[in-house]
C-alpha cells in the first residue's frame, strides 16, 4: 500500500499536528534525514498557514525531487498539489516520476486507478476479471516491495463485490479464499453471506469460510498491536460477529451464538447499526432456542436504548403476544418504552451540556447568499460539518433530513449544513447533484477550503467529520460532538433532546 502523508485529511479525519521542529532548516535536504522526519516536518509546516512556512514548504518539496526517490518525489507534489495549490508543478513531477520509473508504484497504480474507470460499475465481474488478469501481469506484484502490494488484495476485494453481486457462489468463494492473510479478508465474507443471506441462499455453504473470518476479526479487534486494531479485519469484526451468531442459530448451536451476540453487544455502547444486528442475532437465538421472554428483553432493552427500529418493533410485538397474551396492550407498552429513552436521554445530555461562545462565521449557501450565524441569534442553531467524499456524514443524513422535517415549522430551530473539506475545484457543483440526487432540502454553506486557517471548521476545534454542534439562543455552544448514527429514530431522539436542553439555554 502506498505510504499516506498524515497531512492529508483521509476518511474522516481532520490534520493531525505534529512536535515542532526548526522551521529554519530544510529537513529534506539533510544527510540521513529518515522518510518519518520529513513527514513530519511537512506536517508542521503545511499546517502553520503562514506565508514564511509556504516558502519553507516548497523548499522541502523542491529538496525531496532532488532526491530522485519515487516516493520522496511522490511526496513532493503530493504537497504542491495539497499544501501550495500549485497543480501545474504537482505534474511536472508527476511526469518526471513516469518517465524515471516506468515500472514504478506510481505508474502502477495510474494504470490500476484507469483500468477500473474503464471497466465501470455496470462491467460484468467476468470483463474486470479480465482486465484485473491483465494489469497484474504487466505489473507483477513480485517486482514491489511487500509493503507494497495491497493494491492487489484490493483488486480481488474489488472483483470479489462483482461476483457478489451477480450471485456467483462458487468464483466469490474462489477470491474469497485468495483474500486469506489480507486486510480484505473479513470485510469480504461478512459482504457474500449478506449477500447469500438477503437471497436465502443455503447459508452452510459459508459455514467454514465465516468461522474463519469470525475468527480472524476477534483476533485483530482485541489485538494489543494499534496498527492491527485499525484494520479493516478488526473494524468489520462488529458486522461479523451476528453474522457468524446467525449461522450458529441455523445450524441450532443457540448457546454460542447467544455467547457471541451478548458479548457484541454489550461493545457495541454507541448504539447505531452494529447494535441493531446484534440485538436481532440474539434476539433471533433467544426465539429460536424457545426462550421467547429473553427474546423479548433483547428487543425491549435495544428499543428503550436506540429508538423504534422497525424490524425490532414488529418481532417484539409478537413476542410481546406470545409472553403476555392477546390482551396485552402492546402500544402502550412501547410508549412506555420510549419514555425510559426520553428520560435516559435527558439525564445523559444534562450532564454533557457546556458553554462556550460559538465563534462567529459568515459563509455563502447554495444561492450565493451570505448567512451569519449573528443573523440566527435567538435561535437553537444545529450545524452539521460534512463533506460528499464522507461515507459517515451520508449515513446519517436520513436522520438528518428526519429532524429537518420535524422542526420545519419551528420558527426557533434552524439546521445548517456546512460543507467542508472539499478539495475538489468543482465542490459545488459535486453537492448540488449529491443533494438533487438525493432529495435533501438541506440548508447548505460551504466552508473555507483552501486556507483551513480561516476555515470556520478549523474555528470550532473540529477533528472529524460529520460534526454536530448545538448552539442555544444566546450564541453558546452547548453540544458538540462527532460520529455517525444510521438508527433514524435514535439520531432523531437525540437531537429533539438536545434542542429541547438548548432552548432551555
């Protein structure tokens, strides 16, 4: 995999900041100076905004070229084109790199980033497999550095999702077994038996392949080594874990995937997505095994905590039938239930409130009007920082647009969306299709994206994205916070209670 430079804002995470070093010297330029060093210096200086550390910037750009180092050049125009905003340069470099090294990482990975253009999302596995089979004969992995050979395994990954897709058992479970040992791995088999699973095909037939994943996952989410425990395998632990519970229910072993559902749960303390799964894998276990009151304490405890899942609502009222009788009174049951979460949730927020004085920011919508957050004083103002390349932001934008629709004719909310983080030239252009295409009616700001110095996400101390910060009527912040949250209805309860604290000021 090619090295990232920690300067580059990748996924959603925000500059990290460095130890200062001495602006004075040109690192690059040092004898013996280690890769690290240089990065790290780079960091320091493309984060400092002022205009002596730009003249220190492309010095150590101009330094690494002469290095005539593949990746030191590579570095190089990364920060012309991230740093400097010197394009024109960025690719001077970038041909000297193709001419150098034609057999190099970055010519390779020009040649994968086309091919997969080329072929398309609408290409048949079979025509990328094709163009995949080509690509790594003309550039062999044996030729690279192990270090750098994961472009491969994301090939397969990438080839995988298209047998995936099209339903091809016996070739997905073909790459499947090539992805072994990758960072690809579980990822991989948690997407086929989701696949497998939503078309009812016979499940057993991911038996071996899930114990393995399930396996792998474990080991790398509990693993002591901090590079392991960020992997993908350890991230994807969380899907995996239901779905290999689920597969032990099929195959009636109910007390371990009891053990493996209770055990996930109980990680899984910020609600959302994974909690959903592993309360209907536990759930399902409890129903299955004939322990319908279990069952049905699984789902009640998951409504009172994460809100009015559908899916979960509509097996607890069956259960809730089953234990209590015909009679029971289901409805007020579960209004009963949603009042515990109304209660939680308001002793919880009480106790996170702060205040601090929301930095002032003028910044233009959509229209090409400017909006100023002093215009919106005697208002609860929620913002949402978010950006079109993040896959967290989008997730929890059907809460999002939830809590719009529900406070549209409260005259004492407003919700602004800024966008941030953009490096794209053509960024507005980007977010009105996402939102057209998507039926938002969002109230859009765009953010400063050139200069983070004066960017209003910089202002408000933000590290991540999405962000959201509440602020009361007096122009205090009296919530922040970042992270995404797919459950509508926990995401929408959430926000009423803040508000609601808000207004309180």
């Amino acid at each position: 995999m090619m090295k990232k430079i920690k300067w580059i804002a990748l996924a959603c995470s925000a500059v990290l900041y460095f130890q200062q070093a001495n602006a004075q010297e040109v690192v690059a330029a040092k004898e013996g100076a280690t890769y690290e060093e240089i990065v790290a210096q780079i960091n320091k200086l493309a984060t400092s905004g002022t205009a002596e550390d730009k003249v220190l910037l492309k010095k150590e750009a101009e330094a690494l070229v002469l290095k005539k180092d593949e990746d030191q050049m590579s570095l190089a125009a990364m920060v012309y084109e991230r740093a400097l905003d010197d394009e024109a340069r960025a690719q001077e470099i970038r041909a000297s790199i193709e001419t150098q090294y034609p057999q190099g990482k970055f010519v390779r990975n020009k040649a994968y980033s086309d091919m997969m253009k080329e072929v398309g999302e609408d290409a048949s596995a079979t025509d990328l497999e094709q163009q995949y089979t080509a690509w790594a004969q003309k550039y062999p992995a044996a030729n690279y550095a192990e270090k750098d050979q994961a472009i491969y395994q994301a090939g397969l990954y990438h080839l995988s999702s298209r047998y995936i897709k099209e339903s091809n058992t016996a070739k997905t479970q073909e790459l499947l077994k090539q992805l072994k040992g990758s960072d690809y791995y579980v990822t991989a088999i948690s997407n086929a038996f989701a696949k497998a699973e939503a078309e009812k095909q016979d499940l057993s037939t991911y038996s071996s392949l899930l114990k393995d994943a399930y396996a792998v996952g474990k080991a790398a989410a509990e693993s002591e080594d901090p590079q392991t425990k960020r992997s993908n395998n350890a991230y994807s632990y969380n899907a995996i874990a239901p779905q290999y519970a689920t597969l032990l229910t099929e195959e009636k072993n109910y007390d371990e995937a009891i053990a493996i559902t209770q055990s996930s749960l109980e990680e899984s303390h910020d609600g959302g997505y994974y909690a959903l799964q592993n309360a209907r894998s536990l759930g399902n276990a409890y129903a299955q095994k004939g322990d319908k009151a279990k069952a049905l304490e699984t789902y009640e405890k998951f409504i009172a905590a994460n809100g009015k899942d559908s899916t979960i609502v509509a097996e607890a009222q069956v259960l809730y039938k089953d234990v209590h009788g015909d009679k029971a009174d289901f409805q007020a049951h579960l209004a009963n239930l949603d009042k515990q979460m109304t209660e939680a949730y308001f002793a919880k927020y009480e106790q996170e409130m702060k205040k601090e004085e929301a930095p002032a920011f003028t910044l233009m919508n959509r229209e090409g009007k400017e909006v100023s957050l002093a215009s919106l004083k005697g208002k609860v103002v929620v913002l949402d920082f978010w950006a079109t390349w993040c896959g967290p932001c989008i997730i929890s934008f059907p809460g999002m647009q939830a809590a719009v629709n529900k406070y549209a004719n409260d005259d004492e909310v407003e919700f602004l969306f800024i966008d941030t983080w953009q490096r794209e030239e053509n960024y507005k252009e980007l977010v009105d299709e996402f939102i057209a295409k998507n039926n938002y009616n969002f109230n859009v700001l765009f953010d400063e994206m050139k200069d983070r110095s004066k960017a209003t996400v910089t202002a408000y101390g933000i590290q991540g994205i999405p962000a959201k910060v509440i602020i009361d009527k007096e122009g205090f912040i009296r919530f922040q916070n970042s992270g995404s949250e797919p459950n509508v209805d926990k995401l929408v309860k959430e926000l009423d209670t803040k508000i609601a604290l808000a207004k309180r000021g």
